[in-house]
C-alpha cells in the first residue's frame, strides 16, 4: 500500500478510536455521577464502587486509550513519512509538527505497518468496492 493511501487508512483508524474513547468517557461520566449522589446521601464506598463499576470502568479507559495512543502514533507516523516522499526536510516536519528532529528521524526510520513497539499495526484492506 503506498504511503498515501496508508495515511488515509490510519487517520480513519484515529478518528474511530477518539469515538471510541469519547463513548468510554460518556460511560464512565454517567457511572461515576451515579456514584457521587450514593456518596453525597452518605452510602458506603463499597456501594459507591460498585454502582461506578470501578474496575471495567478503569480498564475500559485505559484499553481506549492505549488503542487512540496507537493509532495516532501510525498516523503521524505515515503522515511524517509521506511529509518525506514529498520533499520535506526533517526540519520542516519537526517544525510543522512541534518535535525535535530526533524524533522525526525515529519515526522515518519505522516501517508503515509496523507499531513502536514491533508489534504490527492493524492494517486495514483498501475498499476495492467501487
């Protein structure tokens, strides 16, 4: 897949986990506002906790936001590559991105399709519907 299509593939990738993220953030609010009336009126920690579900709560932000953590770092990733293809210079993307050129550099030195950590990155099949 060529560097242009893989940037549009990622930057969809990211727009879906920030949903993603925001229904968490929507769930956790109204969990959370449950449990600060129980706490207001004097009920238990324990009821509190429970009515917030504390735990799925905690864990379903933190796996949203690790997955928006990953696929912002593909898209700018790609994004910084293609800033390359097309003739910028390291200096010019660390500028227009707000990073120090190391960093700019590291991300060059990636492979599309390949996350930080060495783990793939979910690569989504082009629409061949037309």
């Amino acid at each position: 897949m060529d560097l242009r299509r893989q940037a549009v593939v990622d930057i969809v990738r990211m727009m879906e986990t920030v949903a993603t993220v925001r229904e968490a953030l929507d769930a956790t609010e109204v969990r959370y506002a449950a449990a600060l009336e129980t706490l207001r009126t004097g009920g238990p920690i324990t009821e509190t906790l429970q009515l917030s579900d504390a735990g799925a709560s905690r864990q379903m932000l933190t796996d949203a936001l690790q997955e928006l953590q990953q696929a912002r770092h593909a898209a700018r990733r790609v994004m910084i590559q293609l800033g390359r293809a097309e003739g910028q210079t390291i200096a010019e993307i660390a500028a227009t991105w707000g990073i120090s050129r190391q960093l700019v550099s590291r991300y060059l030195s990636e492979d599309v399709g390949q996350a930080s950590d060495g783990a793939p990155d979910l690569v989504v099949a082009p629409d061949t519907a037309s």
